[in-house]
C-alpha cells in the first residue's frame, strides 16, 4: 500500500462486480492508486450474519472467510439451492437490485432465516470501502439508473463513516476521465465544434447499459472548456440483455464452480471461469445459479444475439457520435465487437472506441470520481445533469393537476452541487378555516403518490398564499420541499418541510399503490372537466382534398368568383367538416376537433391555409347579401378557427343578424374562446332573464362552457346565477313535460358546467346557499320521476338517474367523472 496522501486530496471509489479500485488526485494533477484489487484480493462480497445481532461484513481479501465460499467442510461453507448461501457477491447485488422485490437469503439459523436486500449490500459494500480508502473529499461511482431511494440508502450508510462523501453517475465518471486524455489538444478549437454525443456502454454481469452523454461547451472559464451532460436514463439510456452470469456459470456446477467464481484470487483471469465458454451456455434465457438460489430472474441472451443488438442501437442512433468508451467485466469482448462494427462502417464515430476492461475499468472511472471533485473544488462545472421527474398534486381552487418541480429532461442543472428553483412556485393558497396542509408527490422512479399531511396549532381565518421552495443536488439522494406561508402582516409565517422517506405511499383497497392518474380520478371536483369535441383522421381526410381544392379556386379564380359560381364547393367543405365520426361514439369527433388542430400533425399547415381561405371569403362578403356567405361561416365554425377578429364580428352580429342569425349562434358555440367574447355572448343571450333562449342558443352556449377552459373567467358570478336561474326554470318545465325537449338537455349541461366559475370565485354556488339547494331539490325530484317511470327523455341510452346523482355531487364538490349528460347519445 502507497503512503497515506494528505486530507486535502480527493479519492474516486469504483466497485465493479468482480473488481474494484480507489484513486488518489493530488492538487497538482498527480495520481496515485492505492487498490491494486488483483493479487491478495478477492471478487467483493458481503457476508451475511450467522447469528443474531452479527453485521453484514464486507469480504473482499484473499484468502476469503470460508462462509459461502463453497467448500465442503461445513454448513458454513456450503452453497445450497434449498438453504442458500451465506456470501453475497457484490455481482449478484448489482444484479439483483434490477429485479423486483428481490433479497439474497441464507438459512443459518432456521427459526430465523437471514433476507438481504441487494441495495443493502451494496451501501454496505461502499461503506466499507470508504471506510478504508476515503479521505476529505470522496466520490463513488453509481450506475446511472441508480434510483433517488438507492442514492439515499447508499448515502444513509457511508455518512456513518465518511459524512463528505458523494455519488457519482457511471457514465459520467467515464466520460470525464476519457475527456482527460484531451487535455493537451486545442480544447479552445475543439469547444467551438458540434462535437455530437459519447456513448458509454457498461458491461456488467447481468445487461450491457448503453449510455448517451452529450458533450457540452461550458459557458463560464474551465480548464477543460467541453463537458458530459447526462439526460434522465428514462431519455437516453438502453439496457441490452447480458450474458455474464451464463458465461461464468458455464464453467461447472454451482456446487463445485461456486468458490472459483466467488472467492478465488483475483490475479486469475474471468476468462478461465468460462469452461466451453460461449458455445456451452447458448439454452440458458436465464442465470440459473440466481433462480436457483433466490428465485430471481435476471434475463440472459447469447453472446452474438447481445452484440448484434447493441450494434444495431447504435448503428440507428439519429445522432452523430463522437466517441465510444466500453467499461465493465465484459469490456474487451464486447469492444472488440464494436471495433469491427466501426471498421466495417455500420457505426460511424469520430475518435477510436475505448475499451477499459476489468480491474483497469474501475481504475478509469475512479480517476474519472478524483477529476470530478477535483473540479468541484476548483469551482469548474464538472457535468450537467437532469433531474428525476418529481410532480406535486395541486388544486387551484377545484381544477386538479400535477405540477413538474424539477424541470424536464432537457432542463439541465450543473452536475454535483445544489440546485434550487430559479423562483419559487407560487399562485397556491391554504384554505379558509383550514388547519392543515397535505402534500402530496409523485417521482418517476417510485411506484404510487405519497402524501404528507401536517396540522397547524390554529386554523387559517382567511385564505392564505404559500410559497414552494424545492431544492435537489443531482446524485445525491431525494430532493427536499419547503412550503412556506405568507400570512397577513401581524401572523405568524409557518414552515412545512417534505421528506420523500418520511412520506406515506397512498394505497387502495386492495393495499396496491396509487398512481398518480388513478390519485387524480379518485378526487372529489367542484366542477367536471371539460368534454371538448376530438379530431376524426378519417374525417379529415374526407374534408382535406375539398379544402385544398377551394384554396386553389380562390387563388386562380379569386373570393366572389368562388362565393357566385362554386357555392356547391362550399357546402361540400360544410358537410364534410360537420360529418361526426361514429366510431369515436360516445364522444362528439369531426374532422377538426374543438382546438383547431389538424389530427395528423404535419397537416397543420393545410388545415392554416384552408382556415386562413375561408376568412378572406368572409373578409371579403360578409356584409354582402349572398346565400354563401352563411355556409362560410358555418365552415369556420366546425373548423373552430382560432381568430380574436371573426370572434368579434360573431359577437358583434350574433342575434341580431338577420340574414341566418341561426349560422352565427350555432357557430359562436363552436368558435367563441376568448373571455371577453364568451362573456359579451353569454350577456346578450340570457339579457331578459323572464324570456327563454331558444334551444339552438341554449346548445351553443353548453358548447362553448364544455370547451373551453376560461370560458367563464370574465362572467360574473352575479350574471353566472342569473344563468342557473333561468337553466332551472327551463329544467322544471323539462321534468314537467318528460324531458321532450332539447332545451332540457342544454339547460341541464349549462347549469353543471356554470361550475367551473368556481375556478375563478371559489365561493361560487356555495352548496348550502338557497340556490344550490333548490336544484339539488330539483335533480332529486327529477330522480324520483325517473325511478317510478314519469320522465322519459325523447332520446338516448344515459342513465337519468346517475347523471342527476351526478350534478348533485358536483354541486356539493364532491363530483367525479365525465358529465354523463354530455355523451352524444344524452
């Protein structure tokens, strides 16, 4: 062992599966490596307890402990498929922490059989490295898929020794200590260049994980001007089957071979574990030795069927690459294959492939830990990195949505120190009365929501703003939430903080855990979501060529050519955007859907120029006498244009337009999205509240509020009510007269989807004032006729009873799912 370096110098830590190593970085550059990991060493494992109270002990010298090391003196020794075996490999624990539920067991003592789970030895495995090795400032190496509650537990443990120690992603640590090597070019020249991305491939026992870095110019001074960037594994990873655990299983049964594999020394080559090799395991899907022992199934594949695969991805990668670093056990055979994979032209990358196999692997990317904190310390950037998904469960005053904390994948933070949001989220409030605040979470990488409930001493006089700070340091274990009041001037600001372990995992009734869209179906609403009318590619496809053709005719033939002579054309182009496409039954679909985009996206443009067409019709006659002109306008409302200058002259005309006041109405319930439209619409339509709108104004008005998603923001609460009002009335004359009118069905939706101005007056409708109780009174006694056989709509399959029910639970908040009134067959 080398002389002891001082405190002051940074120590990278890899442990591999079979090898290991620790790297010493001076403050001048200079290296030294204080794990040879060959000879006098042994393939790392942990040992687990024999006796109660004994820890999980780390074993990776040479000779081994005996326990589990194969032999066949004693039960110690001995590795039994029925009683397991008492020595866990560091290989099957990097293995293992892929499968689900998975623990490594041994029955040493049979009234309490020892379980272990890989994630538990392997922060038992850093810990003990670090303990030895570590010194002021350490980083150890992670898979990149390593998950935030496996960053934490690792951390968790290593902190008992060395408190300053972080984590460090794989492909990362490669790809610094591959950029070293650079260093004595023109990296000045080489920053200004597109230089594509790194593709690092880690050839571990159980799958070759190929990770894709792109390599960045660092906008602020660095030695090094080019780093990695690391994009979510979710993003830019591919995980090949493997093929290790076969190979070396190849070699002889598990009885006899066991010891070889597991605890021989390490000055022996993995290929002389092979036996036949390749060609003698080609039957086996799985490792047999893991489902043996454990149960656990870690898929395998054949040598050739793994490289063909892993040849192929990168081959189809839509990017240019500029370099390839293959690490791991399996390195040398699987660089060998991407060698010739470049040299026959199927990969094509710029810089020659880099094969760091083995023990020299682990050197390398324990260099590569050093040069990170190296970096760190040097306040350079060392990476760039992004963040798991992490969402929060929001109500902003009944409308329900997961809120994005950590930013997207390709939302990139500077790798290895704290990140914090810019600004921090605001816009939520606490209730009135409320003496509690829940939060509640989902991450990408955990199965189920979890929530967080804590209670203030007093409860809240009056709504109170709250403020969300999050904070996250990439690699290094769970994110951390800090809500914080903004009480009038006087209270007291209080603090609620959000640990993800402290959290609980909601379950359902069969105790499985939530997901965050079955969390976001299960609560109660004040108002429904919106039911907006979908996009039909069949449809469209039948409208497309009839819009195309009258955008030629109008450039050729000009506006009042095509309004005189080719009006045919443009009740062809009506009939077929208004075409319903029935197998999209229940819901209402046309050719263009109530959001004015085209179902194939790349078609867009055509459906613009179609729309845009239209216009310059209407632009040109609307103030003409011409019977076309209403077909027009009726084309430009099933298109749903998006157009703030055809919204006002809808608005403007609307019902005193005499020519076909009935083409204006229908076609604002189709178009109208802007607001102060939708409010100047609403007004005039409901301006004598004893007079009844008729049903096409009725119609287009529930349109408009089940499209639209501020439809009732500059409505006034007061107008709002008056609107319910009217909608009752119109309701008890339907109940009355067996619901044989469409007016029923409209005033029915209006009244339901008038609560989403609860959105913008959380006090709208409060359920117990008069008004909410007199139609709750009014759908109960709608109920009731229904139930003895007096109320029969005209039409429709919807079960009248539960679509009242409804209503009644979304005027009490307590409403769920999509208004059963609005399906097409209500």
């Amino acid at each position: 062992m080398s002389t002891p370096l001082p405190p002051a110098e940074f120590t990278g830590v890899s442990l591999g599966s079979r090898h290991w190593w620790a790297c010493d970085l001076g403050p001048t550059g200079g290296i030294r490596h204080r794990l040879a990991a060959l000879d006098g060493y042994s393939p790392p494992s942990l040992l687990l307890p024999r006796y109660v109270g004994e820890p999980l002990r780390f074993d990776a010298w040479h000779p081994t402990h005996p326990r589990g090391c194969g032999g066949s003196g004693t039960l110690e020794s001995a590795v039994q498929a029925t009683a397991g075996v008492g020595r866990f490999p560091l290989a099957a624990a990097w293995s293992g922490r892929r499968v689900p539920d998975a623990a490594w067991g041994w029955d040493s003592i049979p009234e309490e059989p020892v379980q272990v789970e890989p994630i538990d030895a392997v922060a038992a495995a850093c810990r003990s490295v670090v303990a030895r090795y570590g010194r002021a400032k350490t980083a150890v190496v992670i898979p990149n898929d390593f998950q935030q509650s496996e960053q934490q537990r690792t951390l968790d443990e290593i902190s008992q020794v060395h408190p300053a120690t972080q984590l460090l992603w794989l492909p990362v640590a490669a790809a610094l200590a591959w950029l070293e090597g650079f260093r004595r070019q023109k990296w000045a020249d080489l920053a200004r260049r597109t230089l594509g991305e790194l593709v690092v491939v880690h050839c571990d026992w159980g799958q070759l994980q190929c990770s894709r870095l792109e390599l960045r110019s660092v906008e602020r001074r660095n030695a090094v001007p080019v780093v990695p960037a690391r994009r979510r594994p979710v993003v830019a990873d591919n995980a090949v089957c493997g093929f290790g655990w076969t190979l070396v299983e190849s070699g002889g049964e598990l009885a006899s071979h066991w010891g070889r594999v597991f605890a021989s020394d390490l000055s022996q080559p993995l290929e002389s574990l092979f036996g036949d090799g390749i060609a003698a395991y080609q039957s086996h899907p799985r490792s047999e030795w893991l489902q043996r022992l454990n149960g656990w199934s870690v898929p395998q594949q054949p040598v050739a069927a793994a490289l063909e695969e892993l040849v192929g991805y990168l081959e189809d990668l839509p990017v240019a690459l500029f370099g390839v670093v293959v690490v791991g056990d399996f390195a040398d055979l699987v660089g060998r294959e991407l060698g010739r994979a470049v040299q026959s032209g199927r990969i094509r990358v710029q810089k020659p492939v880099a094969v760091h196999s083995g023990a020299e692997g682990e050197r390398f990317l324990a260099h590569g830990a050093a040069v990170h904190l190296a970096r760190q310390a040097a306040d350079e950037v060392s990476y760039y990195d992004s963040l798991p998904e992490l969402e929060l469960f929001v109500d902003r005053r009944g409308a329900y949505e997961w809120v994005s904390l950590l930013g997207d994948a390709e939302h990139f933070v500077r790798g290895g120190v704290p990140w914090e949001l810019e600004e921090p989220i605001v816009g939520f409030e606490l209730r009135r009365g409320s003496s509690r605040v829940k939060l509640v979470l989902a991450h990408e990488e955990y199965r189920g929501v979890r929530e967080l409930v804590s209670s203030f001493e007093e409860s809240h006089e009056q709504r109170t703003p709250v403020t969300l700070h999050v904070t996250c340091t990439p690699a290094q274990g769970n994110a951390k939430l800090r809500l914080v009041t903004s009480p009038p001037p006087g209270a007291e600001c209080r603090e609620v903080l959000a640990n993800w372990r402290r959290m609980v995992t909601k379950t359902d009734a069969q105790n499985q855990p939530v997901g965050k869209d079955e969390y976001l179906r299960s609560q109660p609403r004040a108002f429904p979501e919106l039911m907006p009318r979908l996009s039909s590619e069949d449809k469209w496809r039948l409208a497309r060529p009839r819009l195309q053709e009258l955008v030629r005719r109008v450039e050729e033939e000009g506006t009042a050519r095509v309004l005189a002579e080719r009006r045919w054309l443009l009740d062809d182009v009506k009939s077929r955007l208004m075409q319903k496409d029935q197998k999209k039954y229940p819901q209402d679909a046309t050719a263009i859907g109530s959001d004015f985009r085209a179902p194939i996206e790349s078609q867009q443009d055509d459906l613009q120029r179609g729309a845009e067409c239209l216009l310059d019709i209407w632009r040109a006659h609307n103030s003409d006498s011409s019977i076309g002109v209403p077909l027009v306008v009726r084309a430009l409302g099933y298109l749903s244009v998006d157009s703030r200058e055809f919204e006002e002259w809808l608005v403007s005309s609307g019902v005193s337009y005499g020519r076909d006041s009935q083409a204006i109405e229908h076609t604002c319930g189709l178009t109208l999205r802007q607001p102060e439209y939708v409010a100047r619409f609403l007004n005039q339509i409901f301006a004598y509240p004893a007079v009844s709108p008729g049903a096409n104004r009725l119609k287009a008005v529930s349109q408009i509020l089940r499209y639209r998603a501020d439809a009732t923001a500059e409505l006034t609460s007061a107008k709002a009510t008056e609107i319910i009002e009217t909608c009752l009335r119109l309701f008890r004359l339907g109940v009355a007269s067996d619901a044989s009118s469409f007016a029923f069905r409209w005033s029915c939706l209006i009244i339901v989807y008038l609560l989403r101005r609860r959105m913008f007056d959380y006090d709208f409708l409060d359920p117990s004032s008069d008004l909410a109780v007199r139609a709750k009174d009014l759908f109960g006694e709608a109920i009731v006729r229904c139930e003895t056989g007096h109320l029969r709509p005209m039409r429709g399959s919807v079960n009248l009873p539960a679509a009242f029910e409804q209503m009644i639970a979304y005027i009490d908040r307590k409403g769920s799912g999509d208004i059963l009134m609005a399906a097409e067959d209500a």
